[in-house]
C-alpha cells in the first residue's frame, strides 16, 4: 500500500515539476531521504492527488501560500515553474501575485513578482536558445 | 475618478460579501473611514475589479493565504462566506484547507478547518431556520 | 499498509494526547475525516513514530514551534497537555518557553507563558477535585 | 548592578503602562517571575531606557511591530493604550496603523484597528464614567 | 483624478527613495507595471502622502515592520536608505532595530542589524569616492 | 554585576560557538555594540546559563525555533554548528527539522534540510582537510 501512495504522488510529483522532481528528491538522499519520501507520499500522493480541484487550480494556490510566507522563494520559483508546467499562464501567475499585495503586504507581492520575472526570462531564453538549436540543426 | 474607483470597489465588495460590506465599512466609520474606503478602492476596485481571474479563484486564493497568515480568522471566516457567495462549493473550499497544511503546517489547517465548520454549520442554521419560517408561514 | 501506518499513528496519537486524540479526529468528522487522518498517519505516524528522538523531547520541540508560530495558541495548550502526558515537567516547560523570547520575541513567550498558565492551573483544580472526589468517596 | 537595572527598567514600565506593569508582573510571579523580570529589565531597563528616541517614537515603533506581527492582540491593545500614555494621538495611532496596510497586508491593519477602536472607547467610557462620578460626588 | 494620485505619489516616492522610485517601477515594467502603479498611487499617493506623521517617523515605522516580517532585506535596505535621505540619523535607525529585539526576536534584530551596516558602509563609500573625485578633479 | 551576567553569557556563548562567538560580537563592534551584549547577556547569560535544560535540548530548542521562523537562515546554520558543538548528533539534527514539517509546513522543513547539508559537507571537508594534514605532516 505504501507503494501504491508513493507511485501516486511520484507520478504527481513528476507531473508539476517535470525533471525538478527527481531532482529535490536527490538532493535530499545523503541527508534525509525520508523528506523526499514524505513529500512525494504526503504532499504529492495525499493532497495533490485529491479531485476535487484541478492541477491549475492547486498550483495557483500554492503560489498565493508561498507567496504569503514570503520566506521561501526557492520553493515559490519551482511552484511558478509548475503552474506553467501544468498550463497556468504567465498572466495567471501575476494577477495571483497582484492579489497577494492586499493580504501578505507589498514586500511579499513585489519579491514574488520578482522572482517570477526571473522564471519567466529563464524560460524565454531557453526556448530562445532551443530554437536558434533547431534553426542550427538544419 | 476616485467615484469610479469607489463606485466599481463598492460593487464588488457587495457581490463577494453581500451586507457584509456596509458592516464592514460602517464598523471602521468612527476610528478611519480611510481604512474602510481603501478597502474599497484598493482591494476590491483595483485588484478583485481585474479580468484574468474568475471570483471563484480569487476567493479561494485568498482563503489560501489567511490560512497561511493563520492570525485573521475573522477575516478568514469572512472570505469563506464570500467563496460560498459567489459559488465556490464546500468541498472545494475544504480542499484549499487541506492542501495548505503541506505548506503552513498542520495547526494553521486544522484551526482553518474549525473556522470552516462553523461557516458552513452556520449556514446550515440559517437555510434552516428559513426553511421552517416558510413552513410555519403556510 | 495504510492501515499499519494508521495504527500506528493512532496509538502514538493517544500515548501522547490521551482522550483528546478521538476527540480531535471526532471533531474533523463532518467537515474532513481525511485531515483527522492525515494528522494520525503523517504526524504521528510517520514523525512522532520515528525513534531517534524520545517523546519529551519531541514535545518540548512542538512546544518551541508553536511558541514561535503564535497564532496557534489551540494548539500550544494541547501540546502542553501533551508534554506533560508524556512526562515533560512543568518546570522544563517554562524553559522551553522562556528561551522562544530570544528567537520569537517577548509577546510570543508571554503570550505562550500565559496559555501554560491556564493547563497546569486546569490540571490542578482537576487533581483537586479527583482528590476530593477520593475523598468524598471513602 | 542588577537591582539599579531592574529598578530603571521598573520605573520605565510604569511610566509607560502605569498600573499595568505591576498586573504584569503579578499576572507571573507563579508560573515564571523570571519572566516578568526580564520585561523589566531587558524590554525596560536595556532598550525602552536608552536615550536616541523619545517614548512616543518609541509606543509607534511597537505598535507598528505588533500589527506587523498580527498574533498579540493583547499586547498591542497594551501597546496602545501605553503610547496614550506617553502622549501619542489617537490620530497618529490610527496612522501607523494605516500605513501597516502596505507592509503587513490588510487584514492586520484591520484587526489592528478593531483594537485601537475598542481601546478608544473603553477609555471614552471611563473618562466619561470619572466626569459622572465627580458630578455625583458633588 | 487617477492621475492626481499618481503624481502626488510619485513626487512622494521620489522624494523618500530618490532615482531609486524609478528603477522600481521599471524593474517592474515588463511583468506588472500595475504593481509599479500601485505601488507609487497606494503605498506613497494614499499612504505617505496623508498628513498626521512626519516622513522621518514614517521611514523608521517602515523600518520597524520591515525588521518585524524578517523576510524582506531588499525592502529593508531600501527603507534604510530612504529614512537616511529624508532625515533619519544612523543612530536612530540602529534605535529602531534594537528595540525589535523585543517584538521579533534576535534573530530578525540582528539580520536587520547587519543590512543597516552594509548600507552605511556604501554610503560612506560613496561619499569617500565623490570626495576623492573631488580631490583628483582639483 | 553586570560584568557577572556578561562574563556569564561570553563563557556560554563560546561553549556552544566556539570561535563564532567573538566573530558574532566583532561583526557588531561597529555599528552597535550594544546588540553584540545583548546577546551575550540576555540570550547567553540570563538564558542558555539557566539549570533545567541541558545544552544539547537547548541547541535543539533553538534549531525547532528558527526552522519554524523561516527566515533567519544564517543563524540557524550558526545554531546547527552550536548543536553539533554540544554533542548533539546529526541525525537528531535531522530529526528535529523533520518533526517541523508537520508545523511550519514542507518549505520551512526542506530549506533548513538544506541548511543542514551545507553545514555537514562543510564539517566533512573541515575533518577531511584536517586528517590529511595530519597525514601530510607525518
């Protein structure tokens, strides 16, 4: 049973944070392995997994929570790269932080801002950079 | 201008939280009537007032960042109330609740849950008592 | 498995909080039976279950947490409660406590001082009245 | 040496929060005087005592810090009522509050300004009551 | 009207921060230049511009609720830097992070503690290289 | 007197972190000289000199504090050096950090499991470089 929570949040997991989600959970094996399998299991198996709101939806949230704590931009990065990854768009992404300036304050909303206007350079240019890949490649 | 602001402000406040929002504003009215007018003007006529995002998810974006905050369950219960109004369901606002405790922590959930239950209970009483004066009007 | 980690959890839940464990889980019944079990599968479970750490000093850590957290003062008394359950002294207790003034700031330590106030002062009257209960009873 | 800190923090204290520092005090002796004692003489006798600001800067400054914090509802009405004292306006309390707004979000300006609102008017009732007892006594 | 805001603010923003009013709002151009707009039109058209407190006053309660949340050193240098351009003497700011000792805790105390140092330091070391410019310019 | 608590808290604060101790207060020296005594009379001297809690649960305290904070990650690497000064293992070190997942949320837990990596590998390094110095001198 412990197997069929963990492969449900795995695939979640991989689902939202595409390669990231491999990623977090090796970072974490020579100190904790057993946050990686909580996150994977309890986050992404337990809650993610749930119907009852869609994947667009959930990724909005988190970021409006990560947003609120504001002490937590690696984590708030990886989410807004995320909710792209699930289809949330860049305009979604700012109005949910535009919104947060009336709850978490104006420090929150403009860090926030920030750092999605680094996820969304980041991946300008990697498309830039894929592209001019393609147009090379010929 | 500021009218047309205040006057837009004022129109979404009363959708979201219906007589609430004269309560609100009137409650602030011998303290700071500026407060209650930014309220009205900031919150509600330039941010809740935007396109981008349907209420249903500006409401439960913001039920996810007072939980996150977990020190404004008046305002948290409030914007229950508001996610009820403009059609969010419960089960919907219940999942908010639950997603939250992977990023809030589980006190800041379960007394969000507890906030929930008494809107929803109160709810409840209302429809209820409603039912049975229109029974005992027949 | 599930239900292995759930009774685990389960009976970890109560060796700490007694009593009050049915009566939290009971509480989440009718709004989210699943946040109940989150609690009981993941918190105790999954953390509270782990060796490595002994249930006092477990307790005076949640204690130092939600000190600091200080918008779940709920939570604080019943982990108190729990401390003392698992053989936490008082004395330790307000230590705890006093050393959260340096990290979380003196409103958070007396705000928490006072909570630890009203347990050990309700544990008293409840000694009291189970004595003369004794008492009465001969 | 630490009687000569304790006393000028003590005098501090009570020139603040007049016959709330000896509540305050009381309010600990059984469960942690230590306490009480370092609100003394480190709140009081190490910072509120040093010269560079004068105490109506000073009762702002906490008061700004408290509705930041948003989880010490007590402390701030204490806070308040401490920096009427010492001479602050109702205005100008009703100012830093206010300007929270951007840094700490609205709902803690909000809740701030219940406080501030319910301080006011137990301190109009009483005056009120004080002016009615010197009528009657006449 | 909008626009009456909008340059009350501005003129107010600039006064407070200098060129560093205009590197904000075009930091922020191609990714919310509404965020710029409230910003200049709510934080400092609403806010700082309202009579009732000086700017001096208003820098440091900024600073106290900045040092307070803890999770915003850019803001808080900004505001350092601001309350020095608008009058604020170095020791007074130093005043002001001490006493959030009391509310936030060390920790926040000391951070804030270390962000002040910087920004003093590169003013002094702006101040040297204008003077040696100076010198070499004779 | 004064001297007594200071001599106090420098003999504590050096005990648990050893040389970080002096550069703590030297990095004050400047700016406030003051904080740097605070820490060492009030944190250290009045605090962690107290009886009733061993250094090692003190350390673990403190680690539950700033894990739950959030955003003071340069003295919680401080105070995870400090445990590991005062014996207290790594695994416990990771024990605590996991346990705060359930209260201060996965992102909170997962930086401080980062903090912790880095001061680890760093303490590897340290050793690693010291032993084939010892080799190397042979």
């Amino acid at each position: 049973m412990k197997d069929e929570r963990h492969e449900k949040g795995w695939k979640k997991f991989q689902e939202i944070h595409g390669p990231v989600a491999k990623a977090t959970v090796e970072s974490l094996k020579d100190i904790s392995p057993e946050l990686g399998r909580f996150v994977t299991e309890f986050a992404f198996g337990d809650i993610y997994s749930r119907p009852g709101l869609d994947l667009k939806t959930r990724q909005m949230l988190t970021i409006a929570s990560l947003v609120t704590l504001g002490n937590a931009p690696l984590q708030l990065k990886s989410h807004i790269k995320g909710a792209l990854n699930v289809g949330v768009t860049k305009q979604q992404i700012v109005e949910v932080i535009l919104q947060m300036a009336v709850y978490a304050g104006f420090p929150a909303a403009m860090n926030a801002m920030y750092a999605a206007k680094e996820v969304f350079k980041d991946r300008e240019r990697r498309k830039g950079s894929s592209k001019s890949a393609v147009r090379s490649s010929k």
